[in-house]
C-alpha cells in the first residue's frame, strides 16, 4: 500500500512541477534521508549528494509542499499540514513525519543557518496552511448555509404555486431565466478563472525558461571554469614530466662522473706503481756513489804508486784519464736520472691534486 502510494506521489509531483509551473518559494540543498521501513530506526539516503530541497505553493489546491528531485527521480514530495512538526535533532540534521507518505523524512545540512532558515520556513509555512485550512472551512460552512436557505425558498415557492396557472407558468419561466443567468454568470466566472490560470500559466513557464536559460549560463561557466583547470592540471603533469626527465640526466651524468673516477682511480694505481719502482731504482744511487768513492781511493793508491812505478805513469795517466771520463759520464747520467725523477714526481702531485679536486667538485 505504502510503495503504491509513494509511486502515486512521485508521478503526481512530477506532472505537478511540469504542468504547474510553480516557481519555489524557498531553496536550499541537502543529503536527503528516509527512515528505514522495517526497522523505522535506521536512516537510509535518498540521495548521493547533496540536491535542492524547495517549499512550492500550488494556487489550484492553496496547499505548501516540500520537493526535491534527484535528477529524474523525485525523492520527496511532501504536503505540509497544520499538525506536522519540524524537529532539529543536531546542529546540522533535521526530521519530519509524513503521515500521508508513512515516512520520515531527514535533511542533513552544510551549516547550522541553512538547517536554522529551513526550519523558520517550516513553521511560516505550517502557519499558511493552517489560515488556509480555516478559510476553507468557512467557505464550506457557507456554502452549506446558502444550501439550506435555497431549500427553504424553494418550499415556501411549492406553497405559492397553489395560487394559478398563469403564476405557475410565470415562475416557471423566471426560475428557467434565474437558472441561465446563474449558469451565464458560472460560465463567465470559469472563463475568468481559465484564463487567469492560463496567464498564471504563461508567467510561470516563462520563468521557468529563464531560470532554464541561467542554469545553462551557470554550466557553461562551470565547464569553462573545470576546462580551465583540466589545462593547468595538463601543464602541471607537463613540467613534472619534464623535471622526470632531468632527474633520469642527472642519474646519468653521476653514472658517467663514477665511471670516470673508477678510470682515474686504476691511472693512480699504475701511477703508484711506476712510482715503487722509480724509488727501487733510486737505490742503486749510493752504491754508485760507493764505488766513485772506491775508485778516488784507487786513484789516490795509484798516484802514490806513481812514485814508485814512473814507469807506469802514461798507463796510469790514461786510466785516471778514462776514470774521471768515465765519473764525469757517469755524474752527467745521474744528474740527468735525478731530473727525470724530479719531473716523474712533480707530474704525480698534479695528478693527486686534479684527483682530489674532481671528487670536491662531485
């Protein structure tokens, strides 16, 4: 019974909102709750984001509703009564019962104000259908007094046709001409109201193509603006990109830059080698100078023998000769092995200090 009755409110709110026209008289948005059925604890939404909630009035009925349509689903479609009552159960949360829909139905705000001015149009609006409830009872309370006076006019009008023919046939035809002047002025009374409500009808589909027009202004706003930022999020992802790619050169440089130094590492090694053996070398040095020393003395022994052998003086003379020919080489050849070493060493210093001042720089 329930659901058919909900089928019957979502279809009659529908045909309602596009036959009517009626422009809402209060809008807000909010999460759209029901109250479980079977539990009647238990909240379920309605709705999986926030959509317009608005109060309409309909002219024909001069009765207030609440409706909120979820695209093309209409979520609620509620009549406001005197006896409904609007309850705020937290700062941002609030819940009315709808007999009629035998539901509850919840509203869940952005801030307090917005639950604040819902619930202050709730109340002005249960105010207007109460005035509106009582006007219609006075009405109905006076349209059944002016039932009652035609049916006591109309016996007192039995009583009198008792009087003649010719007064019946007069009545008659002027009770024939009250009835066509009635029913002419009924007419004329309806046309009036037909094209009031045609007129009505006009202004509120001519608003509602306005408002149809801003909403389509408001989208494409919208649209520019997300086209917008779709732009700059491209650019962003761009410039990320490209910093990927000077981060995967800089790994490729300090590859490169750790290669070199392997490579300048192995060259000092053999430097280091080379060295050793230069030092080996050089400790040949004094036992060269040892045997310069033994041949002086050898000299020395000889010109001490010269006394005694003058005949082995030219003999001697030439050895001394071919000895200090042979000191003299030999100095010229260690001086000129010192300078080599000197040179060898002094290019050893470059190298360590072109080392260590490539492995500050990196």
């Amino acid at each position: 019974m329930g659901w058919a009755w909900a089928v019957k409110q979502e279809s009659e709110a529908r045909r309602w909102l596009v036959a009517s026209g009626e422009q809402p008289i209060f809008t807000t948005r909010a999460h759209v709750f029901q109250i479980d059925p079977n539990t009647k604890k238990n909240w379920v939404p309605a709705s999986k984001q926030a959509v317009t909630v608005s109060y309409f009035y309909d002219v024909t009925r001069n009765s207030y509703r609440i409706i909120s349509v979820d695209g093309a689903k209409v979520i609620i479609n509620s009549t406001i009564t005197p006896n409904m009552t609007f309850t705020k159960t937290s700062q941002k949360f609030g819940q009315w019962a709808d007999s009629r829909a035998n539901t509850v139905f919840g509203l869940g705000f952005s801030s307090e104000q917005q639950l604040t001015k819902f619930a202050e149009k709730f109340l002005e609006v249960k105010e207007a259908a109460r005035l509106a409830r009582d006007k219609s009872q006075e009405k109905i309370e006076t349209s059944s007094n002016h039932s009652q006076a035609s049916s006591i006019n109309g016996t007192d009008d039995e009583k009198a046709s008792h009087a003649g023919p010719a007064d019946t046939h007069l009545k008659s035809e002027n009770d024939k001409l009250k009835i066509a002047l009635t029913q002419s002025a009924a007419n004329v009374k309806k046309w009036e109201v037909e094209l009031q409500t045609l007129r009505e009808s006009n202004a509120r589909l001519t608003a509602a193509l306005q408002e149809s027009a801003a909403s389509a202004e408001q989208w494409k706003r919208q649209f520019s603006v997300c086209r917008d930022e779709n732009d700059r999020l491209r650019h962003k992802i761009d410039e990320l990109e490209e910093q990927c790619s000077e981060i995967n050169r800089e790994k490729e440089k300090n590859t490169q830059l750790k290669r070199r130094i392997e490579e300048l590492e192995s060259e000092l090694r053999e430097k280091e080698t080379e060295l050793k053996d230069l030092r080996k070398q050089s400790e040949i040095i004094p036992q060269l100078m040892s045997e310069c020393e033994y041949v002086s003395e050898k000299l020395e022994a000889a010109e001490r023998d010269n006394q005694n052998l003058e005949d082995k003086v030219r003999s001697l003379k030439t050895d001394i000769e071919e000895s200090k020919y042979r000191q003299r080489h030999l100095k010229v050849e260690l001086k000129n092995f010192l300078e080599v070493l000197d040179g060898k060493i002094d290019d050893l210093h470059d190298f360590r200090r072109g080392l260590s001042k490539l492995g500050t720089d990196n």
